[in-house]
C-alpha cells in the first residue's frame, strides 16, 4: 500500500513518493530541553512514531531515517537554568534524560539521529555565510538577520505574507532591522549567555537557523516528510524554509510538510493559571505509558484532541479489553499486521480507524476465530500499544507486591483445601481492598489489578 498524507504545502493530500526509491528520510521538530515534556509536546512524539513504525514496515528498518533533534541552546532554557542557579549544561542533561525516560515509556522508539542543536554550530555559521553571500541576510549590531523581502516565496507555507505579518506584529520592531518581518539567525551574547566565536562575534544561533542546519546535515538538502505540531507552521516552518531555500535555490527541502493538530485539556488550552497543565512525567505517575499513548492516538493526528480524565479512563478501558483477549488467546506472537488496518494507516494516519480495526479483531478472539490473536498482536506493534503480556499488563504496579499476593494465594489455596472457607474468602477480600481482582480457572488462581 502506498502512504498518503495531506500536504500543508500543497493544502491537499497526496502519495508518498520517495526521492529515492526505496528509501525514507523525515524530519521532525523534537522538544526544547528546558523543562519536562507535557501532553501537548507528548502528541507530536507519539503520532511521528507510528509513521516511523508504518514507515518502517513499507520500506524495512534500515531504509527509513528518522531524525528527531534536540535544542539544547535556547532562551528559555538560559531563563531556566538562571532561575534554579545551575550551570546550562546541568540543566539540558537532567532534561534531556528525562525526556528521554518519558519518551520510552510513552511506547516511542529511538530515532535513527538525535542531533542537538549545540553540536551542530560550524554548520550555522557556514548556512549565514551562504545567505550573507547570496543577498538573503545581513550584519547589523552584533546580529545576522534574514532578509525576508530578498525571498518573494516567503509566506507559501503558512500563506501569511509579509504585509499580514508585519500588520499582526504585537512586538516592537528592533531598530537594527531593516524590515520588520525580517528574523534573527545570530544574535551577539553577553554576561553569563551561551555563545560561540563568528565571523560576526561571539554569540548565538536564534531557534529556526538551528533546524535548518540539522535537516541539511542528517538529510541533506531535499527529503520527504518534515513533521511538527500546527503550532509550528509558522513562523518555524515558515523561516526555516526561506533560510533553507533561499539559501540553495534548487533545492525543494522537504516535499511533504505533516502537522498533528492542536491539544486542548477539558476544552482548554492548557494552561499553568488555569490549573490544566499536565506533564507526561506527573500523569505517569497514576497512569500506565501504554494508556496516555492510546488516549493521543484516538483522534485523527490532523484533527484537534481534547484531553480528558474521562478519554484516559475510557483509553485504559480498551487496553484492557485488549489484553484479555490476547490472554484468552494465549498471547500469540504478532502475526502480519490486518490489510484494514495498514489501510487506515496509510489514509494520512487515521489512528482512530484503526483502533476500530483493532476491536473488531478483539471480537475475533472472543468468538474464538483462529489467527485474531496473532492479528491483533500485529496490528498492536504498528501502532506502538500491546507491546506487554497479557500478565504483565494487568500485574503492572504491583512488581514489588508480586511475591507477597502469590503468596497469599498460595495460603488461600490451602484454606480452601483445609475447608476454612472464611479465611479464604478473607483472604480475597483484602487482596480486592488493595485493588487486586482473583480470578479462579482450570489452571488455577491468577491476578490483576482492577
């Protein structure tokens, strides 16, 4: 099956169509490493995971690179590192790791590159040089600018043009600017401020030179996808065009230009004032990875997802379900992924069909159809979910009780041969107070929690 998705640059959707055969290359937009990552960060994360699990099905493993960056020199995180009174580099490593942390148990694969925005500044410095050269950018008070009026095509991503822009500007235009839509690739830094030595003095690279840079350098200067959130068409995406086409006019960058929707909490934005605000770290902590991925999953990646307490229940609800029937089917291996299921994914990732798919194979297993669990399995690994056994699933949260409540049953089991009914039907009480559910069978006496 051919991959689809809809175009921002094109407004339409259309066939994926490799500029080499066989071969994938996508870029996306990874976090800002000042801060745990939240919900809305958590969406972008998971949704290009599964394009890279698709991906990778269609055209195998090592023929799809996947580069999801890090910033690790940014304002924001100057601010932070100020306010704790901790060095930067001390700030973007316990942020970065636990990013990281949060990522895996969000069920997310390692990319095939995570460059980092630090690593990559001798690339920077040779992108401004180009655009200086070519009449795209200049030098003015320590800082280097992009020249938005020297690139007539700036505006055909987002569609916002250079009047609109500088008509909806709320800031005040900086006098050093020659245009009050042009933007900053290097600004000059002082004090305590990152910064690194240029042919312009010593500073810093502003965000959008930094992606532009990386993409080049991992993928050169035209590749397939380029993903991130709807927030980032513009100006991100926008600048990083320009600075990229600009900069080598024959190059297209990327062909297909993918944006998940935005997230809102209870019908919301998300908001620290307004009390919404949930990082994936603090949900983690009451919530299984597993359901906070199917909770993100269960909207279209284009469509707007509302965030609930209710969505995570239900989300968890399904996994559930899942699991019991590949328990019941005696947790099969994964078999070929469902034709229905490739078939919605390929339909510009429509997630929430294939869920649907996913429930129709779980009724499979119940009628007792042969081959579902294995189905099921397989249409489980594409999406990143079933990736535990039925046991573990449902006995996660309890690994450091696990000998204790065998044990238990155990002297239940015991009870009940001695006759002594009310110790046992004690026994099982307690357990079910503690939130975990005896189920007895012809195999004897399992558990999970409730």
């Amino acid at each position: 099956m051919t991959f689809h998705a809809y175009n921002t640059l094109t407004r339409q959707k259309e066939p994926l169509e490799p500029i080499e055969p066989g071969k994938v290359g996508f870029y996306v937009c990874g976090p800002t490493v000042y801060d745990l990552i939240h919900l809305g960060n958590a969406r972008p994360l998971v949704v290009f995971d599964v394009l890279f699990r698709l991906l990778q099905l269609e055209f195998g493993n090592g023929n799809v690179r996947y580069i999801r960056n890090i910033t690790d020199i940014e304002d924001k995180i100057n601010a932070e590192a100020k306010e704790r009174g901790i060095p930067i580099a001390e700030l973007t490593a316990t942020t970065t790791e636990r990013f990281h942390e949060d990522a895996a148990a969000l069920g997310c694969l390692e990319p095939t590159v995570e460059p980092r925005a630090t690593g990559h500044i001798p690339e920077m410095i040779a992108l401004m040089e180009t655009l200086i050269e070519r009449g795209h950018a200049y030098v003015a008070e320590g800082h280097v600018l992009f020249d938005v009026p020297s690139y007539p095509a700036y505006g055909r991503l987002s569609g916002n043009n250079r009047d609109e822009i500088v008509a909806g500007a709320r800031v005040e235009v900086a006098p050093y600017k020659k245009d009050a839509a042009d933007f900053v690739l290097w600004k000059p830094s002082v004090d305590d401020q990152p910064g690194w030595e240029s042919p312009w003095g010593f500073g810093r690279p502003g965000w959008h030179l930094e992606c532009s840079a990386m993409s080049h350098k991992h993928l050169g200067s035209e590749f397939d996808i380029h993903g991130g959130g709807r927030d980032l068409i513009f100006p991100h995406h926008e600048n990083e065009v320009a600075q990229t086409c600009a900069a080598d006019p024959e190059s297209g960058f990327a062909r297909m230009w993918m944006h998940n929707g935005y997230l809102s909490v209870d019908g919301e934005k998300m908001s620290k004032s307004l009390g919404n605000f949930h990082t994936v770290r603090d949900l983690l902590a009451d919530w299984p990875g597993e359901a906070l991925r199917f909770a993100l999953l269960t909207a279209q990646y284009r469509q707007p997802l509302d965030f609930t307490f209710d969505l995570l229940k239900q989300a968890k609800a399904s996994l559930d379900r899942f699991y019991n029937a590949l328990g019941q089917a005696k947790d099969p291996a994964p078999g070929e992924v469902p034709s229905e299921v490739l078939a919605a994914l390929n339909d510009d990732l429509n997630t929430p069909l294939a869920i649907s798919a996913m429930h129709a194979l779980a009724d499979g297993v119940f009628r007792g159809e042969a081959g579902a669990g294995a189905a099921l399995r397989g249409a489980g690994a594409v999406l990143g979910l079933l990736q535990a056994s039925s046991r573990d699933w449902f006995q996660s949260g309890y690994d450091d009780e696990a000998d204790e409540i065998e044990g238990l049953i155990q002297q239940r089991i015991d009870a009940r041969k001695a006759r002594n009914f009310a110790a046992a039907d004690q026994i099982r009480d307690d357990l079910k107070a503690r939130g975990i559910e005896l189920m007895d069978g012809p195999e004897g006496t399992s558990w999970k929690r409730q």
